[in-house]
C-alpha cells in the first residue's frame, strides 16, 4: 500500500466509522448471528494473491458489522459500559500508526514521559494524593495479578529470589469478597498461591465485604501460622457495584502488614465526582488501586491505570535490566518495562492524553453525572412498579432488578421457575434487539443487571429499554402462571 492509497483509504475508514457511530440507534443492539456463522462466511485458506483493499473494507460490512453486539449502542446496558470517546480512537489511531514500543525510555522517551504526565492527571482528577505513582497496564486483570505478585513477594521477603512459594513453610492467604471479580482469582492462581488459599470473606445485607468476619479469618490463619498476603478490597462489584468498605480493611492490613489491593476498575471513574469519594474512603492508606480508564471513563480499550504507593518495590519485583536496553541516563528515567510484566508497551497513553483534553473534566463529569441520575430515575421506577424489585443499592450507574410476578389466585413463581422466568424475558429483550441486558446470580437466584453508561445514552433509551423489558417479563409471566395453574 502506498502512501497515497494509505491516505485514500484512511479517509474512507474514518468515514465508515463516522458513519457507523451515526447509525447506531438504528441498529440491533445485540448480534443475532448463530454460533460458525462469521467464521462459514471467510475463505478458509488465506489468499495467494493480493486482494483489493476496497474489498476488505466491504467485508466490513457484509461480514464483521452483523456480528457484533454493539457495545457503544445508546441502549448497550449489558455488562460495563466499554466507551470509545472519538478523540480516544484518534489517540489509539495515532499510537498505532506510529509505531513505536516502549521498551525502556530511551526507545521513546515520549512515550515514558506523556505517560508519566497523563497519569498524574488522572490522579489529580480523582482527588488521590501526590504519594500515589501510576502506570498503564492493560487490563484490571494484569493490574491485580501485579498486585498480587508484589504482595507474595513482600509477605515473604522477596521469597522469588530463593526457592519461591515452594520453600514456604506457612501458607500464604489471600482475602477477598464473595463478590470479587473473577480475575483476582485467576490472578492468585497465576501467582502461584493456590485457589484453596483465596480466602472468601462472607458479605452483609448490601453485598460488601463484612470487616468484622475479614478481621476473624486473618487471625484465624495467624493462630494456625498461616501468612496473611493480600487484601482485595472491591469498590463497585461487577454483579451489584457492591462497595467494600476500605477503612476499616486498611486498618486491618497495617495491623496484620498484609498488601491491600482495592479493585475500583469500573467504579473508579466515579470518583473524579467529589461526591462520589466516600465510596473509597480510606484509599489512602492502600498499597495498590486499579482503575479502567476503558470503561466509564471514556478511552478506548485496553487502558487499565495501576497506582502504587511504593515504586520501589513494584520495580524491584518486575525489574529486568538486559544489556541491550541499558543506556546512560538509567538512573535519571523512568523504565515502564520495570512497572508490569510486559517489556514491549504500547503508546496507550496518548489515547487518554487525547480524551482529557477534548472532554475536560467538567466534560467527563457532565456525563457521568446524567448516567447517575438516569439509573437512580429507573430505580425510582421499577421500586413503584408491582411486581418489580430492586435487589441491590444504586450506588452508581447499575440497577439490578427482578420481575416477580403474581397471579389473581396468588400464587407467584419462585425458586428454578422464577429463575428461568427472569433469563427468558432478558434473553427475549437482547433478541429482539430493542436493547443489550445482562443477568447475573445475587443471593443464589438470577437478576438482571441495567448497566448505564453509553457515550450516547440519554433519558429517551433508559425509558425505552424499562418498555421493552416490562413487555416481554408481563407476556412471558402470563404462559408461566398459566403453567402453574395447570400443574395445580
């Protein structure tokens, strides 16, 4: 490809995805294409011969727009919001076409130093004190294995630089909430500790982590001489947003010297809200938080920002000093290779550079703000609907919500059959396309979870999808009770 047909089709990529954003409301929310379909409509072999670069941009659409469920959709209410502001997708645009890797500062220094700059931005932004250093890995995922990896290595002085976890005597516990994220337990396996070392500490009635119970397990394990590692503490859980309560945890790890991780990966861009930071109040006296800027924030994917409060250590556990990237100004610079374990790094930081930038912060709270407002106004809602309920606190922008309905005779679907109730009419909404729901298991039973945050979701859509999902729960239940009534 020349630079001239780099130019021409460039143009019409960024066109095609104009255009595409533009078209969203019109279009599905969730993709209806059966399992194989996708991969049936592809040459099984690759070609021999170069292709018309026009038609693969055509293939775009014929094969890759219909399956997709669309995450950037104003009715997306599934999982997290995943947002790609447009000046983030230029910042990605520009990182990827320039090219570069940052293996050590001296390999771009630009990107070390524009990196270094936008994190302390976003530290600023969420009201953390100076004290804390952040750097940009990819996912939460990779940020709480890191956590994880730092926490081992300090509990055990450094065990990786002798036989590692093996020459242990005591073993090592991790503490988390039933309600913890699934990567902090991937993330202990990863590490090495075991899963029958994660230790879940029971919830209280708003699906927090209970201090009182964490308190009774570490000392449990400190009198059979086990060695309490880390803490997660989880701000904004994925099922309910559930919000651990950090202050009394933190005291609980300088008691004990045990690392306390708090996972914010979602519910961390609330607080560049002021009236958002009780949620994590006691931050400050954490070891580690993680944030991703890919979510509500508005960068495109993948940017997680990892926080520490002490460098030092993090580098002294992922240090690696080859002779081919040292260079003389080592000791005047930042190496990212030595903050995370990949040595290559992506120019991720431009994409949040560009998002700051073009939104502002008062942008980005504006935003974040409506989504606020516009779940608290679907919880009012669906709480003064009969036959609808709340299940768990709207701290944020997640309304959890089930339709238990009753028939004339009283008789009301419980247990398996309300279960399979609620995962029909969700399953129905998403099918119909009207809207993108997702369920999850609160308590043992299945809710559904209405996820607000889409760069484009404004009070009209939220009032769309609470139609479409009263419509399809009320037709369902009407089979379901019959179906009772007949078994009666």
């Amino acid at each position: 490809m020349t630079p001239e047909e780099f130019r021409r089709y460039g143009h019409q990529l960024i066109d095609w995805l104009a255009d595409y954003h533009e078209s969203l409301a019109k279009r599905p929310v969730m993709a209806r294409t059966r399992p194989g379909e996708v991969r049936d409509a592809l040459p099984a072999a690759p070609p021999d011969e170069p292709e018309d670069f026009g038609d693969v941009i055509a293939d775009l659409d014929r094969v890759v727009l219909p399956g997709l469920s669309l995450w950037q959709h104003p009715r997306f209410f599934g999982y997290f919001p995943a947002n790609a502001l447009p000046a983030g997708i230029l910042g990605d645009l520009v990182s990827t076409g320039l090219g570069v890797i940052g293996l050590s500062w001296q390999s771009s220094p630009a990107v070390t130093e524009v990196e270094e700059v936008v994190t302390d931005w976003l530290r600023q932004m969420l009201g953390l004190s100076p004290a804390w250093s952040g750097v940009i890995q990819d996912t939460a995922s990779t940020s709480t294995l890191v956590a994880l990896i730092c926490a081992r290595e300090r509990a055990t002085n450094y065990a990786l630089s002798r036989g590692g976890l093996q020459g242990e005597t005591r073993k090592p516990r991790i503490y988390v909430s039933e309600h913890a994220h699934s990567s902090v337990d991937k993330a202990a396996l990863l590490a090495g500790f075991g899963r029958d070392n994660l230790r879940l500490v029971p919830f209280d009635a708003k699906y927090a982590m209970r201090a009182d119970a964490l308190t009774e397990m570490v000392a449990e394990d400190v009198a059979n001489g086990d060695l309490p590692c880390a803490i997660v503490a989880t701000v904004g859980t994925t099922a309910t947003t559930a919000i651990d309560p950090i202050a009394p945890m933190a005291e609980i790890a300088r008691r004990h010297g045990i690392w306390l991780h708090v996972d914010a990966a979602m519910a961390g861009s609330a607080m560049i809200l002021p009236e958002c930071r009780w949620m994590w109040e006691g931050v400050e006296r954490a070891d580690s938080l993680v944030i991703n800027a890919h979510k509500w924030l508005g960068a495109p994917f993948d940017c997680s920002v990892y926080y520490v409060r002490d460098p030092e250590h993090l580098m002294r556990v992922m240090s690696t000093n080859p002779s081919f990237l040292q260079s003389s100004v080592d000791g005047q610079v930042k190496n990212l290779r030595d903050w995370g374990i990949p040595l290559g790094r992506r120019f991720r930081a431009l994409k949040l550079w560009f998002v700051i930038r073009e939104q502002g912060v008062s942008g980005l709270q504006k935003r974040l703000r409506r989504d606020m407002a516009n779940a608290r106004k679907l919880a009012e809602q669906v709480a003064a609907t009969p036959h609808w309920r709340v299940v768990a606190s709207v701290h944020l922008q997640t309304v959890c919500v089930r339709h238990e309905p009753a028939a004339p005779d009283g008789s009301v679907l419980d247990g398996e059959a309300l279960d399979a109730h609620t995962t029909a009419w969700v399953e129905a909404v998403n099918r119909s396309g009207a809207a993108y729901l997702t369920p999850a298991v609160v308590d043992g039973r299945w809710v559904v979870r209405v996820s607000v945050g889409a760069l484009s979701t404004e009070t009209s859509d939220v009032a769309t999808v609470w139609a479409a999902m009263q419509a399809a729960a009320e037709d369902l239940a009407a089979g379901d009770l019959a179906a009772i009534g007949r078994k009666a």
